[in-house]
C-alpha cells in the first residue's frame, strides 16, 4: 500500500454522496481525506480485522468482497468492510475521510445521510439477491444472472461473435462469486456452447440474448 497523501475536490466529487456539496464544504473534508494506492490482489482488509473509524470509498480500480463460511467455503458478496475480506482485483486507488470531519460535514448537509442510507439499502439487496440465488437458484440460472448483471453494470461493446462484455470474469471469480466449484463452472459454460463464448482471460461473448434468457427459464 503506498498513502499519496491528501485528496483533491475532484476525487472527493467522484464519490456520489458528496457530488452536490459546496466548495467550501468539500474543502473542510480535504485535509482529513486521504488516498491509498494498492496493486493488484493487495489485501486491503482481512476478515476479522477491527475497523478504523472512517469512510472507504473506491475512486480507481475495482474491489472484491468476500465471506467465509464455516465450513472454510468462499463465497465472493460483491466486487466493487470487514467482517469480510476485501482485495484488489486490480492496481486501485481507495479514499478514507476521517469519521469527526465526515459527522461534521453531515451536521451541516443532512441529505448526505440519506445518500448514504440509499447506497447502503442498494447493497444490502444486493446480498440479499446473492444470498437467495445460492439458496433457491440452480447453478445455471445463477450463471446466467451473473452475466446480465454484468452486461447491466458495465455494458457490452460488439465484436464480430457477438456482445462481449467490457469486464473479464476469470472462471475460478465466477465460481466463487455463484458458489459452485471450478470444474462445474467449465461444465456450465460447455452447456452454453453455442450461445455464450468463453475465451481465456475472462473474455465472455453472448451470441444471443434471448436465448441465454431462455436457459434460465428452462433450468428453474
């Protein structure tokens, strides 16, 4: 990890629950907010650790988050706070604000609150989607909402094949992410042979939407 030092406004305006705040208000939060640089697969908590009393917020790069069980079974909850362990799938930037500057700042602009609130209730639903699909789901299915919900959030751009989706989802990240083991994950995607290309490196091409929508119907 290598601390870069204080933010700017512009970083802190990349966070969406400071996005309509005052100059001025901004500026209070500059000195109590800092920047971490971690590299790729770089732990930035492990579970179980205590946390400190701030704010974490993702400005580069991308997150994953997962849980273990009991029976020492990973399941990753979302990628993007301990009692989870939290790495770096790639080189990020992570901004931390001081817990008094942050209260401070919500004193005088109660809406951030309710901004935080909305951001917290999306996440939950979140897990609580993943959660439900482990429990209620066949593997398929899970598979198949795994890939819409990243065409939803990233997008796709077109290739000759089809609609390759702007993220790589390496198989074993996939595995952990729908609960299943590596080798049902291949055996899941050579069922979609036809429909969705998997390529090495975590390219995923979709020929076809709305058969791949059919499949999910198919395997409830």
């Amino acid at each position: 990890m290598i601390v870069k030092g204080c933010s700017s406004i512009a970083q802190l305006k990349q966070i969406s629950i400071f996005q309509d705040l005052a100059t001025a208000q901004l500026e209070s939060l500059v000195p109590y907010s800092y920047v971490r640089e971690y590299q790729q697969n770089e732990i930035v908590m492990h579970e179980g650790d205590g946390l400190p009393q701030q704010l974490h917020a993702l400005i580069v790069g991308r997150l994953e988050i997962k849980k273990t069980a009991a029976n020492g079974k990973e399941t990753v909850l979302r990628f993007g706070i301990s009692p989870a362990t939290v790495i770096c799938q790639v080189n990020s930037h992570i901004l931390t604000i001081d817990r008094e500057a942050l209260l401070k700042v919500i004193a005088q602009s109660p809406e951030i609150s309710l901004k935080i609130l909305e951001v917290f209730n999306q996440r939950l639903q979140q897990l609580h989607n993943t959660v439900h699909g482990l429990i209620s789901e066949r593997a398929m299915v899970r598979l198949v909402r795994l890939i819409q919900y990243y065409r939803h959030r990233d997008g796709t751009h077109t290739e000759t094949e089809g609609d390759c989706l702007n993220i790589k989802l390496p198989l074993y990240q996939i595995a952990r992410s729908i609960g299943i083991t590596y080798e049902e994950c291949v055996r899941l995607f050579q069922k979609l042979k036809g429909i969705v290309i998997y390529k090495r490196g975590g390219k995923i091409i979709v020929k076809d939407w709305n058969k791949l929508e059919l499949v999910s119907k198919q395997t409830k």
